[in-house]
C-alpha cells in the first residue's frame, strides 16, 4: 500500500485524496494485529515520501519547473533515484515499527482505544464468509476509488512532461468539492446495494460525517495560521532573507542551502504551488550564480517542502489525518522524528551529489 501511495504521490502528487483511505486503512491494521500509528504512518509517510520525491507531479514539480523557466523532464533521473531510495528507506521504517507492535503490543506509541484489541478475539473466531454481496461492495468501492484518482490526475502533463500542455478532452480536473460530491453520492449507493435500509443508512452516513468534524476544525485553524503569516508579510520578510544566506556559496552547499533555508517557507506555505510561485523566480537566478543546474534546485525545494509537509501541524493531510486516526500529534511526531532526520541526511546527500554532477 506504502509503495502505491507513493508511487501516485510522485506522478500526481496524492496528499489530501488520502484522508477518505482512513477508514479502511485503520480496521485493516487492527485486524492484522498492529495500531493505530501503522495505519497514520502506511498513509501519511507512504504518499508523503512520493510527493517529497515529486518526478512528474504537475502540482509541485511542474509548477516549479515552469517558473524557474526549465521543462517538467529536467532533473527527472535524480528525483527518480531519489524516490526509489527514500521508498524504500520509509516502507522499511515503517515495517521495522509494525514488527515490533506485532511482538510487543505495549510498545505501541499510540496506544489502543477501546475495542481496537476486539480484532484479537476476533483472529481466534471462523471468519465469516465472503459473500456474492460483499463482492459486490467490495467491488464499487474499488471503483470509486479507482475514478476518484482518475478525476484529479492532469493526465496531459503527466504524461507529455509539460506542466502547461492543453488538458486532454476526457480529463476532469476535478478539486474537493467534486470528490466531496462523490463519496456522498458513493456512500448512498453503496448502503442500498448493501441492503441497508434509510434509517440505517442515513444513521450510517451522519455517524461517518462526525467523525470528520473534528478533523475539518482543526484543518481551518492550521490554514489561519498561513494566513495571518502571509496578510502581516512574515512570508516576505523570511524570502528575502533566503535570498541573503544562499547568494555566494559554492555548488553542493548552495543546492544543500536551498534545501535548508525553504524549510522555514514550507511551514508558512504549506501549499506546494504557492510555495514554488513565491520561491522560484528568486532561487532559479542565484543557481545560474553559483554554477547549479536549475533542475537541481526544484529538486531541493520540493524535497523542503515535501519533508516539511510530513508533520507539520499547518498542513491538512496530517493534522487531518491525525485527527482521523485518533492519536495525539505528540505520539505522532515521536514516531516519526527518527525517520525524519534520516530523510534529511539522504536528501542533502542527493542534491549536494546532483549539483556537483550537473
């Protein structure tokens, strides 16, 4: 799951699509004898680490490159030698943790609600019968997740390397509203193939939609805070101090500054594009200064803005998943701190290598 997550987060860019996976991710990962964490870190570090290493995803990587004045293809065997890595190191991660909650249960850092451990009793039980209905079920949910990816990918610049190519006729472009149309319309349909009846179903839905009311309240007070950072221009005043500590530093410590000093940026603008429309047009200039390739330093700020992005508490896909997950963000970033600074150390490594290669 880990290695499609991130495979759909470097082609497309897949971060806020994958709070509806919650609800099948969790009792998944309980019934197979794991915690809540497994499930928040088999989400959020999975499609994370795909968007950190972004090859084709006209949302980071395509912005950027348009605005540093390069293709969408510049730079591309790096970032895919990154992904395979940084892959590979986070599902190890990630195992590495399961296997140990698996063995200890009370090593777990989220802990279990009540009735998590019910799927223990329930492993000893005869499992119940995979019928022609639940087939059926099971079938148009893969469905409507099969077409949800399908609506919001720009097929025509993934697939031409052009961020701006004319989208193809069959593409939809669809954002959260559309998708937010379709799991209601989905949810309906679904209960009536299920046989539920209306009072069972719509009991179904409202206790499903409260589950993410407290997630949506604390996605509004995140993004408050970039905008109060962004309408008092702190996020100008710490540009333009980027622009002082990169300017005159040699190749791989400019490529790894570049990653350094868009961290802080990431944090005020958890926005992928609005990040690389604010940063670009003043890094891509300074690269051609220092003797590195421009690719190199979309490289860097979208690992930056990627790396921020997988704890942060401004950005929606994790505080909203860790809301849907019901663990505390404290237990979260104890669980991922580790990973973290690992990642770091790789990608300093990688754009500081890729600016003396280039």
């Amino acid at each position: 799951m880990m290695l499609v997550f991130s495979l759909l987060g470097t082609v497309e860019g897949f971060a806020e699509e994958t709070l509806g996976f919650y609800g099948l991710i969790i009792p998944l990962m309980l019934a197979l004898g794991y915690d809540r964490m497994v499930a928040t870190g088999t989400i959020i570090l999975g499609a994370g680490v795909g968007v950190l290493c972004s090859t084709v995803n006209p949302f980071a990587t395509g912005v950027a490159s348009s605005a540093a004045g390069i293709s969408l293809g510049d730079g591309i065997v790096l970032r895919a030698i990154m992904w395979v890595v940084l892959t590979a190191v986070t599902i190890g991660y990630v195992i590495r943790y399961a296997g140990r909650v698996r063995e200890d249960p009370d090593r777990s850092l989220s802990g279990f609600l009540p009735g998590d451990r019910e799927h223990d009793a329930a492993d000893a039980q005869e499992p119940p019968e995979l019928t022609g209905l639940h087939r059926t079920v099971l079938v148009l949910v893969a469905l409507v997740f099969g077409f949800m990816i399908f609506s919001v990918v720009p097929w025509a610049g993934a697939l031409t390397g052009d961020a701006d190519a004319t989208p193809y006729g069959f593409e939809l472009g669809w954002s959260f509203p559309q998708l937010a149309a379709l799991f209601l319309v989905a949810a309906v349909l679904v209960g009536a193939v299920a046989g539920f009846g209306e009072q069972r179903l719509s009991a179904t839905i409202v206790r499903g939609a409260a589950d993410f009311i407290s997630p949506a309240l604390v996605i509004v007070l995140a993004r408050g805070v970039t905008v109060i950072m962004n309408n008092s221009r702190i996020t100008d005043t710490v540009l333009h101090s980027i622009e002082g500590v990169v300017s005159g530093t040699s190749s791989a410590l400019f490529a790894v500054f570049v990653f350094i000093v868009n961290l802080p940026l990431a944090f005020l603008i958890p926005s992928t594009s609005g990040h690389a429309t604010l940063a670009m047009p003043i890094l891509a200039p300074l690269a051609d200064f220092a003797g590195v390739s421009r690719a190199v330093v979309v490289t860097a700020w979208q690992a930056a803005s990627g790396w921020m992005n997988l704890w942060v508490p401004t950005t929606a896909v994790t505080i909203g998943g860790v809301a849907l997950a019901k663990i505390g963000y404290d237990a979260y970033l104890r669980f991922v701190w580790p990973l973290l600074a690992i990642l770091a150390v790789l990608i300093c490594g990688f754009v500081a290598l890729g600016a003396v290669w280039t």
